[in-house]
C-alpha cells in the first residue's frame, strides 16, 4: 500500500490518499480532503485511509510505503511523536494495525509515490476550484 498526504500552506488546505496494490494490481484507492491540516497531519490520514480500505478488504498481511520519513519513524518507535494532534492520529494507526498479523512500515522516495501524490493532488484541485 502507498500512501500519501500534503497540505497547501502548511497549515491550510490538505488532502490524504492511499493506494492498494494485491500482487502489483491496484485493488483499492481513496482520499479525504481535509480543510485545514499540516503535511504531518494529512500523512498520517492518508495513512488512516488505507488502513481501513486494506482491512475493508481483507488483508491481513500489509506493507505500507511512505515517503514521510518522520511518520514512519514515529510509527517505528525511532522517533517520539510530541504534537497532541498527531499522538491522536498515531493511536488511531496503533489501533488499526491490531487487525493486522504482519505490518510494515517503509520510507520510500518521494518520485517512488506518483499515485497516492496524484491523488493527494486531484482533492486538493477539485476541493480549490
């Protein structure tokens, strides 16, 4: 799973989207557009997204890719999480990854992301007309 988030203004206008793949075949994709959010934020719902279609579908077995090098630290304990914003959307990911027997979190460059990044981009487009 590939997932993704970003915010115009940082904080301003953010969009989240994830991307399923089973096999290398896209089985699921979403988003969510968020009014008012920072990159951090927007990553980790991104990430909630695909937790839920990856679970909604199944899966119990999940590799997610990232190219938020801090939320997969955080999420790997490497790093403390210090916003009480984000403690909240981690303990949301905490939770959700329970419904998984094996998970993984990997950072990945960011020209590695184009799909989750396209859709991250297409709410914020469409919400920003």
């Amino acid at each position: 799973m590939f997932t993704d988030g970003g915010a115009r203004g940082n904080p301003g206008p953010a969009g989240a989207g994830a991307v399923l793949y089973d096999e290398r075949i896209i089985v699921d994709f979403g988003g969510k557009f968020i009014p008012n959010a920072t990159n951090n934020i927007a990553e980790y719902t991104g990430l909630i997204v695909g937790l839920k279609m990856a679970i909604k579908k199944g899966f119990t077995e999940l590799t997610c890719y990232l190219d938020s090098e801090l939320i997969v630290k955080q999420l790997s304990n490497e790093y403390k999480v210090k916003s009480i914003e984000l403690k909240k959307l981690k303990a949301k990911v905490d939770k959700l990854i329970e419904s998984f027997s094996t998970i993984n979190f990997e950072h990945i460059p960011r020209e590695k992301n184009a799909l989750a990044d396209k859709i991250v981009n297409l709410i914020l487009d469409t919400k920003l007309e």
